[in-house]
C-alpha cells in the first residue's frame, strides 16, 4: 500500500513539474518538449556534438530553446542567427553562466565566466595589459619566435622519424603563454609544467561529456557519484594551487624592469586598494591568470595539430604554401606577423585550417541580465544565449564548398587574401576571444617556420590521413604520428 502510495505521489509531483515547464515554456523560441530533471537534452543525447545541433536547427529552426534542466538554453545556428543573437542588445546578453559546473570552477570571478562590473573590469584590465605587454607588436612576437625555434629544434633531432607531434606543439604554445602571465618559460622535462599541461586537457575535456550533463542536473549527488568528474575537479584546483605560487613568488620578488600580466595586476590591485568593492583582487587575478593559461594554450595547440594532419592529408596545399615561402622569405628572414601581407595564399591556408577544423562548437552559455526582446522573442532575465559557432564556418549560404578544405574560401580572383563576413572562431559581440590577436600571431609564426622548413608526410604504411575529429572541450585531431623531414 505504502509503495502505491509513493508512486503515486511520484507521478503526481511529475506532472506538476511537467505541466510547469509547458507553461513557462510558452513565448520561448520553439524546441523540445522539456522533461523535469532531464529539460530537452534527450534531444541530443545529452551531449552537444556536430549532428546534434544540426538535428535541431532542421527540427526547429535556426533559433530554438533546448531546456537544461529547469534552465532554458536559446541555441542560435547559422550565421545569421548568430551574429544577429551575438551583437544584438549584447549588454543584456553579457552575464555569466550560472552553472554548478561553472560555479565551482570560476566562482564568478576572472575573465570567462564573470559578469557585471567584475567582467567589465577584469576585461578592461586584461585588454590594456595583453597591450602593454606587446601583442600584436615585437614584443610578444619576439617570445613566439623563440618557440617556434625550439619547435624547429625538436623535429630537426628525430631526423624524418615518425613523431607525435602533440606534447612538443602544446610546449610551444604554453610557453608562450606562460612567458606572458608567468614571465618564465619551462622546461619540456618540468614535473610541474607536464602536470599543468595535464590538467589542463583534463579539465577541457571533461565540459562536453555525459559526465558534465549529470552533474549539472544532479548537483546535490555528484560528490558522491563515481566518474570523470573528480579528476576534473583536482586538476582544476592543481591549476588554481600552481597560479597562486607564482603570485607569492611576484610579491616576493617586487618590481621588476619588465614586468607580466602577474606584476601589472599586483599594481592594479596596489593602486585600487582604498577604492570600496574593488573588483581588482588577487581571486579575480587568480581566475584571469588560470583562464588566460586554458584559454590561450588548448585552442591553438589544437588548431596548430589540425595544420600538420591537413598538410598530410593535403601535399599539394602544402606545396603550394611552401613555393610561396619560398619565392617570398629567405631562409635566414626572422618570420613575423607583418609577413603574411606578402603571403596571401599561406594566410589563406592557415584561415581555412582555423575555419575546416572548427575547434569550438559552442560558445560559453552567455546569461540574459534582465528581461528583453531578443530576435523577437520575449525573453525573461536568467535565460541562456548559446551560440553555435561551427555552424558559422559551415554555412552554406557564404562558404562555396563548407565541407570541403578549401583556401580559396579566402583568396580573390587576383589571388588576394580576403577575410569571409561568416569567420567568426573567435566568436562575435563583446565578449569576442580577447587573445584573437595572439593566437592568429603565434599561428602565422610557428606554422610558417615549420613548412619553411620540414615537409610533412605521413609515417611509412600510413595509407590515409584520419581528418574525423575527436569531441571534447575543443574539437580535437585523432592522436597521429607524422615525419618532419628537413627540406
């Protein structure tokens, strides 16, 4: 009696929940029914990959909600929807992602995943300092240089050795990171520095899987529950433990001749100090310097793996990129930045490699402040703004062949390089990548040092190049092996 009882008042106290999000769902653009507990993710198999998303958009338009949990998710596809949902009232889209998650990992604090006068803030510092500290001029340039020579050095010793070319790539990438916010390089052979790079990947990994999905819906039992998730959670705090070392080692250390980002938000927080609710402090400038070292490392170490397997699974792209190395630089020309005016074709290429490999599905959830009109839909405070930044770069309405790898995409009839409307990998609107500019630098650097130097073909009995992508926190290249052999 007792146990119909409680299936009873189960399915009663589900009903009421069901009928609930019926009601609150009406005025929202369409999407699937959502369900108590689970909202609308049986739609896409609780996770949010390529052919999810495109199910839904042909389902329900290029502008639908997909609940999350109780939480509804506006899920915008396709350019138009996109940057029209991204710069559209984009003040009122700008508040932070209010997930268990998210929560845990940021607290609401740094350059991701804050919001309010703490964001505005800590991206009008961030912006200023990534300036003073040289991107986009010689002196970020200089440290990039540098890496990609170590990277040149690290190929050269496996003499056209098959090689996996992922950690020494990752290297680079962090190292030039790190010299930005650190002021130090590592290692390859640094304990600690494999232990970041480790961590790191770890956490990446983790936000688009079943296991992300779980927690937020069963936040009150996660702990408690086996899975990826606890690794998760260590790594993140291995990365928060290690930043805050090195802040200890900056105050130590005072002042110095040439300061990083850590030295320059040491003196904001010195010259903030007697203002009231100052959101320059050292929890916010322990997220910036974590979110800067995930940020800036993952996307374009991956990007830089996607170029090598393109350059392999496409030799007479590659070719044609080192012609016009060639006929343009000399072997001793230190490359830089400015170089890729006189290498439209090149610039071309490493466009369409950011473009093909589409490392970044989705946008980080963007909150609505207070409630608005939002591509004509009245949208109450607390909804979600999700972006689907791949669908951009596969537009079929401004891409001639989207699925096919294609530099052209980016070149005139004259050969000039021209940039596309609908390339938008570092997002649109006012939280666009604050690192574009450095990442599109080390890009253009160490790529064009590598095939000016090794041609890249596939190991010996390797009969095709494996293109499929890998889904994680950012889209990522099947692991592979490759031979740089010295040209």
């Amino acid at each position: 009696m007792l146990s119909v009882v409680l299936i009873s008042l189960g399915l009663f106290l589900f009903s009421v929940q069901f009928l609930n999000l019926q009601w609150r769902s009406r005025g929202f653009p369409p999407g699937p029914t959502p369900f108590p507990i689970i909202g609308g993710l049986w739609q896409i198999n609780f996770r949010a990959d390529r052919g999810s998303l495109k199910k839904l958009a042909k389902i329900y338009g290029n502008i639908c909600t997909l609940w999350l949990g109780h939480t509804p998710v506006v899920v915008l596809y396709g350019f138009q929807a996109v940057k029209n949902g991204l710069a559209t009232n984009s003040e009122d889209i700008t508040g932070k992602l209010e997930s268990f998650v998210f929560k845990r990992v940021t607290n609401g604090k740094g350059l991701l995943a804050s919001s309010g006068l703490v964001w505005k803030h800590q991206r009008h510092f961030g912006t200023g300092a990534l300036r003073k500290l040289g991107m986009g001029n010689k002196g970020i340039e200089r440290g990039i240089q540098t890496e990609a020579c170590f990277l040149v050095e690290f190929f050269r010793s496996k003499e056209g050795r098959a090689v996996d070319p992922s950690f020494p790539i990752v290297h680079a990438v962090a190292n030039v990171i790190c010299a930005v916010v650190f002021g130090h390089r590592f290692s390859s052979e640094d304990e600690t520095f494999q232990q970041l790079v480790e961590a790191s990947s770890c956490m990446l990994a983790f936000l688009n899987t079943h296991y992300y999905y779980i927690c937020e819906v069963l936040q009150d039992v996660v702990e408690y529950l086996p899975g990826p998730q606890h690794k998760a959670s260590y790594s993140c705090e291995f990365l928060r433990s290690f930043v805050r070392q090195e802040i200890k080692i900056h105050r130590e250390k005072g002042k110095t001749d040439e300061p990083d980002f850590i030295d320059l938000y040491l003196d904001q927080i010195e010259k903030a100090k007697n203002i009231p609710n100052s959101a320059y402090d050292e929890d916010n400038m322990v997220q910036c310097v974590f979110d800067l070292f995930l940020g800036g490392t993952e996307t374009t170490a991956t990007t830089l793996r996607w170029a090598l397997l393109y350059m392999m699974a496409y030799p007479d792209i590659q070719e044609k990129v080192q012609k016009e190395l060639d006929a343009v630089l000399s072997p001793s020309h230190l490359i830089c930045y400015e170089d890729r005016k006189k290498l439209p074709y090149t610039n071309a290429v490493l466009h369409e490699i950011m473009r093909f490999s589409s490392i970044i599905l989705i946008t980080i959830p963007r909150q609505v402040l207070k409630d608005t009109t939002f591509l004509g839909y009245q949208l109450p405070k607390g909804t979600l703004i999700m972006a689907n930044l791949d669908s951009t770069l596969f537009d079929p309405e401004y891409w001639e062949t989207p699925h096919q790898f294609n530099p052209g995409h980016f070149l005139d009839e004259d050969g000039n390089f021209v940039i596309r409307e609908a390339f938008l990998p570092f997002s649109v609107g006012q939280r666009v990548c604050l690192g574009e500019v450095l990442a599109k630098m080390e890009l253009f650097i160490i790529f064009c040092n590598l095939l000016q130097t090794f041609k890249f073909t596939p190991p010996e009995g390797v009969k095709e190049v494996n293109t499929e992508a890998v889904l994680g926190g950012t889209m990522k290249p099947h692991p592979y092996k490759l031979c740089a052999v010295p040209r």
